[in-house]
C-alpha cells in the first residue's frame, strides 16, 4: 500500500495506470523495432492517462530514445546499419527534430489535443495500407549527387515530423527507404531504427529545455521500452515485419479513433 502511495505521488497517475503504461511500452518497443510506430501506442496512452499534450510528447520521447538506442544498437552490431554511409541522413535528421519540437512548443495545446488523433490516425492507417515490393539483395545504394540530396530532404522531413508529433515515424522510415534507395527490409529498418534514435534524443533534448518531461513516467517506460526493443530487433532479424504490422495498426486505429472522439466532440 505504501509503494502504491508513493508511485501515485511521484507520477501522479494510480498504480493500475502506470502499470498499462510500462506494459504498452514494453509492446510499443517490440513493435517500434519490427516495423516502426512504437509511439503509436505510447503517445495515445500517454494522451489517455491525462498527462498535457506537450507533456505527453516530451516523457515519449525520453522513453522512445531507450528504445530506439537498444534497437539501433542491435542493428548495428548485426552490422545491417553503416554510420559513415548515412552521415548525412544523421545531421539533417538531428536539425530536424530540433526545428520540429521547437514549432510544436509554440502550438496551444487545445490545438494539440485535437491534431494529434489526426496525425496518429493518418500514421496508423499508412502503415496498415501502404505495400512496398520487398526487395531480396543486401546492398546499399549508389553514391551519386541524387542521393546526397535523398538523404538530406529525407533526413530532415522526418526528423521535423518526429520533433512535431512522432508516431509512425518508424514505419516512414522504412517505407521510405525502400522506396528511395530499393534496399531490402532489414537494411532499412536498420536505417530506420537508428535515425529514428538520433530524433529521439535531439527531440529530447530540446524538450528537457522546455521542461516538457514527466521524469518518472518517462524513464519508467523507457527501462520496458528497451526490453521490448531488445526482444522485438532479434525477432526482426529473424522474421521480418508481416506478422506484427497490421495487428498494431488495427489497435492504434482503434485508439486513435477515442482520442478524436474525447478532443472533438
């Protein structure tokens, strides 16, 4: 009873409450590293906890960047994701999600609440929708002038959406590298996975300067969201994304759709 007091009092948010919330990102971590759009899950039940708008995205993105860390690690290690090769990739994604999270800052939250169901819902329905040809080769691209610039819009359209919002960057990452560079899914979720850690923190770090963060709520979520990434990278690895894709796009719609309906009518 006393452990309950003492959560309730640091989080704000009762026992059962933080439970869910440990729980979906240990689920959001598995499927942020599959797929991508962990913050599918984790930003509607941040939102659904009652936490503000602006606050929900800063403690997401302290949980997100444990995840998206252990994830890109992991990728790396199995040597599917070349750091020299997407140097570029690196810093406009990093510019991005800072210029991202500052022009979110600006935005009322009333505004917020009522965007946010829209851009998950899009996200969402995208993931479930969108069909890439799969492609069996293991090479990077090309290095050609065409791909610098690639890169570099890629690089900073998503890290200023990840900065903004976040959910289903993940799974645009991987969309979006199949399409531009024609690479096989793990070499783009490799990619995806760590650029999607390097718009996490710089998001991040331009929250914390906001003071935009639920400490305990975040780190909490982040020690489950790093098993959940762990689990789900070597699933990955092992299985490709089929299987988990449209399971999470049908739940986040679902939850999507109750975030639209408390924010607009």
């Amino acid at each position: 009873m006393e452990i309950s007091i003492w959560l309730t009092e640091m989080t704000g948010l009762s026992t059962s409450l933080l439970f869910i919330l440990v729980v979906c990102a240990f689920a959001a971590g598995f499927i942020d590293a599959i797929a991508g759009g962990g913050g599918l899950l984790t930003v509607p039940a941040l939102l659904a906890s009652g936490l503000p708008p602006h606050v929900a995205l800063g403690t997401n993105k302290l949980a997100a960047t444990f995840g998206s860390l252990t994830a890109a690690y992991t990728f790396y290690k199995k040597r599917l994701f070349d750091p020299s090769f997407w140097k570029i990739s690196f810093w406009y994604t990093a510019i991005g999600s800072i210029v991202g999270t500052v022009a979110v800052s600006y935005l009322d939250p009333n505004i917020l609440n009522k965007l946010l169901p829209i851009l998950i819902g899009f996200s969402a329905f995208y993931a479930l929708f969108n069909r890439t040809a799969a492609v069996k080769h293991n090479l990077l691209p090309d290095k050609t002038p065409k791909l610098k610039t690639q890169q570099a819009s890629q690089g900073f359209t998503l890290g200023f959406y990840d900065g903004f919002a976040g959910p289903g960057t993940g799974a645009f990452w991987t969309v979006s590298n199949l399409y531009l560079y024609k690479m096989n899914i793990l070499l783009s979720s490799g990619v995806a996975r760590s650029m999607n850690f390097i718009s996490n923190f710089f998001s991040l770090v331009t929250f914390i300067y906001l003071g935009y963060i639920n400490w305990f709520i975040g780190i909490s979520m982040g020690l489950f969201l790093m098993i959940g990434a762990y689990t789900g990278a070597h699933s990955a690895i092992h299985f490709g994304n089929k299987f988990i894709r449209p399971l999470f796009t049908v739940v986040v719609s679902c939850m999507a759709l109750k975030l639209a309906f408390d924010a607009w009518f």
